[in-house]
C-alpha cells in the first residue's frame, strides 16, 4: 500500500520546527530552530518575544525541510500542527502557517497534541506493543499515560503542582545556572554527591500523581539556611541530592505502574527524558523486569516536529481532520 507521508509544525514553546516524517515512522527531514539564546538573559521563555521569533523563523524552517527531506508538496498527504498544550501566542504561529498552507496546497488538516507528540517520538525507534505506559517529563508535563491501542491515552497520574522540568529549571536558576537549567543540574549532579535528605513526595498510598513544588521551596530553604549559618555547601552536592529526590520518585511510580497495568512497553518522553540520572535508574530498575524500557535518543526527547508529524499520522489514519477554524488551545487535555 501506498506510504504516508506528513508535515509536522510545532511551535508551542521555544523551538520552531518542521519536520516529514513517512508512515509515522521514519524520519524524511526534522529541523528545529531554537531560540534558547533570545529567552536566556530573562532566565525563562518570554512569551512575546516566543511568538515573534516563531513567526521570523518559519518560512525558513519550512524550506529547510522541504530542502533536507528533498520532497514537493505533490507527496505530502497532510499537514498535522500543534493545537496545545503549550503558550497560546507560540501556538498560534504554528496553527495559523498550518492553516494557510492547508489551503493553499490543498491538503487536509490534523490537529495534534503536544504530549501525544512526545509520545510518538518513540515510535520513530521502536514500534508500539500494546499496552504501553508512558512516562512524560518535561518542562510543562509531568504524567503517567497508558495507552491500549494508538491514540488513546489514560492519564493514570500527573504533577499537582510544578513539571518536573519547571522544577529543575527553578533550581537550576537558584543556583546561579543559565536557562534551561536541567542539563546544566544533570552535570553538577554527576560531580556532586547527595549529602543532603530533600523530601520524596510519594502522596497517597497508591497514588500515581507527582509533586515537586515542595522538594523546590526545601531546596531554597536549605540554601537560605546555610548561607546564614555560614554553612558551606556545595552546588554539586545540592544538584546530585535534588537529582536524587527527584529520579527516585519517578523512578518508582513507573515501575510500579507498569507491573500493576501489566503493560508491555515502558516508553519515556520529554525533555527531562534526556537527564542521565533518571535513564540510568529507570534502565536499572526495569532491569530487574522483563518489560522492555524505551527511551529516545537526545535530539527526540526535546521539543521537535518529527515527533508531531508521527503523532499525526495516527490521528490522520484515524480519520481526524481539522477545519480550517481550528484554533490554538493553551490547555488542550489529552
Ligand atoms: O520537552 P521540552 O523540550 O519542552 C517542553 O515541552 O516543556 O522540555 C524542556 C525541559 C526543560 O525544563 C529542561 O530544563 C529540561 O526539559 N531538560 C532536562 C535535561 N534536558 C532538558 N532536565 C533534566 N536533565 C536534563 N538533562
Ligand atoms: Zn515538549
């Protein structure tokens, strides 16, 4: 039967991406132009400045993909765009250039979510066996999904207050340490070593949710504390403690899930999904099991549009097409 092939727009953040991507499952071409330099100096993403860059950037972004992928619209089928979640004037860049190209090659619509998107990354490795948990971490998510069949996601578990992402780049900023902060925790955690018991915050008996808001305010007590008693403590040390608290507790509450829902596949996705401390333990942990662990390489974990063109796919696959009313939604649920 005949390939698909999909165009994928994401802008929901920080990177303006286009990527093409063939049957949801290889990669044609996947290009991403980050502005992590523009938001550094304010020591977080601007929104504004976000949405500006999106728009500066997309015409080239476009190009350059359909350049690298070395394809013309006659073999694209469709064109699948973040809808949400994610900052609505960010989003909107995308959603609108979507729009206007679907009407003017004539191309069918679909509208994605960007967690589904991270999802999907990891097909563009290893193909789906189902069910499947997910683990989600990123600097706006931070969940627990089980999927029994392609694009149908139960939510078993998620933050009740800040992404796992948010709170290493609060640390991280803390800590003197430029945006995003994560990677930057991730090294000093590995010359540091965890000489500090910051809390775990495992909630209810039972319970698969996430919160990390108190282990961030015991950190910035711990570090205000020191600084009045003169304590010395070092900032390798706070990263490897903090990295500890939180990998474990990650680390359990999937582990734990995935033998309760006795799934076959444990998939992880997100930007925290690139942090060393956490691949080590979950691949140590799952060790011990015979669930196969799953984590994409580096450049898949982080926001891109390979991975909203695999998530469109399935949706398109499924039918789902958006009209050209489609609008942004900021708090899309999954
Ligand atoms: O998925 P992503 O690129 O964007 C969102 O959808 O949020 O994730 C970005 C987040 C940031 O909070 C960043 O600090 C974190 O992922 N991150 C890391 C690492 N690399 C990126 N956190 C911990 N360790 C890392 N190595
Ligand atoms: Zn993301």
């Amino acid at each position: 039967s005949k390939d698909t092939i999909i165009l994928g727009i994401e802008t929901s953040c920080d990177e303006t991406a286009v990527a093409i991507v063939k049957n949801g499952t290889e990669i044609i071409s996947n290009v991403v132009s980050s502005q992590i330099e523009s938001h550094k100096r304010f020591g977080g993403v601007v929104p504004e400045i976000a949405s500006r860059h999106h728009v500066e950037q997309m015409t080239l972004v476009l190009e350059q993909a359909f350049d690298e992928g070395q394809i013309t619209w006659n073999e694209i089928d469709a064109i699948a765009v973040t809808e949400g979640p994610g900052l609505v004037g960010a989003l909107l860049v995308g959603v609108n250039s979507a729009k206007a190209l679907a009407f003017a090659k004539q191309k069918p619509l679909v509208g994605v979510h960007h967690i589904a998107g991270h999802i999907y990354a990891n097909r563009l490795e290893q193909e789906f066996d189902f069910p499947l948990l997910a683990l989600i971490v990123s600097g706006g998510h931070t969940e627990l999904v089980i999927m029994k069949e392609h694009g149908q996601y139960e939510v078993i578990g998620e933050t009740r207050d800040d992404a796992a992402g948010e709170a290493y780049d609060k640390v991280a900023r803390m800590l003197g340490l430029p945006y995003p902060g994560g990677p930057h925790i991730d090294r000093l955690a590995h010359e540091g070593k965890e000489t500090i018991d910051f809390p775990r915050a495992w909630l209810e008996d039972g319970s698969y949710d996430f919160s990390f808001s108190g282990l961030k305010s015991a950190v910035i007590n711990k570090i205000h504390n020191a600084k009045q008693r003169g304590e010395m403590l070092k900032d390798e040390d706070i990263a490897a403690s903090f990295q500890a608290s939180v990998v474990e507790v990650l680390t359990k509450k999937t582990l734990r899930a995935a033998k309760e829902y006795k799934v076959k596949q444990v998939i992880v996705a997100g930007g925290v999904a690139a942090n060393k401390g956490l691949r080590t333990a979950l691949a140590n942990a799952f060790s011990e099991t015979d669930i196969p662990l799953y984590v994409p390489p580096l450049s898949l974990c982080t926001d891109n549009a390979a991975m909203i063109a695999a998530a469109g796919t399935i949706n398109y696959w499924n039918g789902k097409r958006a009209g050209l009313d489609l609008n942004a939604n900021a708090s899309l649920l999954l």
